[in-house]
C-alpha cells in the first residue's frame, strides 16, 4: 500500500507519539506499507514554525530530516495535484488539507488522517 500521512500524524509518527493510535502505528510499520509525506506538510511546518506556534514542535527542516531518516519517501506537489484541489466538495477549508486529500485521490494512494471532516472525502481515507 502506498499511504500518504497528514502533516500531525507524520509528526506523531518520528516522534513516536501515544497520540498515534495502534491501527496508525501498525500500517505505518507493515512491510508492504510504502510510506509517504507530502511537501505540503514541509511547507505547513514550515509557515507555523514560522509564525512561533506553540503546535509545532520542530522546523521544517529537522522535521523533512527526520522523515527521511524514518525511511518515508517525499511527494512532491505537481500541477495535476493543485488543479485537482478546485474540484473538492468544499468540506474542509485548510488548504494544505486540501492539497492532501487531492494528492492522494491523484496518484492515488491511501491517505491517513486524524481529522473526521478530511476523511469525508472519499472511503480511500484511513481515518485512525
């Protein structure tokens, strides 16, 4: 399986969070399991370390070193993923969720999200 993580569950996974559920962990862990992390939550990371948020533990750049050293692989964001987020039921108004959800009904592959209203959009979603 080709499974794509939202920007919280990626975080919770290199910092092997209790907040990542047993469900997460386990496909996250599976042999079969390729293990994806998109450039947007690089780039979500990135904006909220910026701006001194206390909900972002770590940098951008500590953060991609840590996803590479865990063995994901890096989605770039292509023009097809962004035009693709114009035809979004209007679910959800973050846009680097959105941009999510559109790279994974792309490619496609599997996304995994914690948040209920993303996985509104389509049964492809792993929602944990």
């Amino acid at each position: 399986m080709r499974l794509l993580l939202d920007t919280h569950i990626a975080l919770w996974a290199i910092a092997d969070s209790a907040r990542l559920s047993p469900k997460a962990r386990a496909l996250i862990e599976a042999p079969s399991t390729s293990v994806w992390v998109s450039a947007a939550s690089i780039w979500e990371i990135a904006i909220k370390s910026s701006l001194g948020r206390g909900d972002m533990p770590v940098s951008s750049r500590d953060a991609l070193r840590y996803f590479l050293e865990s063995g994901f692989q890096m989605l770039t964001i292509d023009a097809e993923h962004t035009v693709a987020v114009e035809t979004l039921p209007a679910h959800h108004q973050d846009p680097f969720d959105r941009l999510l959800v559109a790279q994974a009904l792309t490619e496609p592959m599997r996304l995994m999200t914690h948040d209920a209203v993303v996985a509104r959009y389509s049964d492809t979603i792993i929602l944990v």
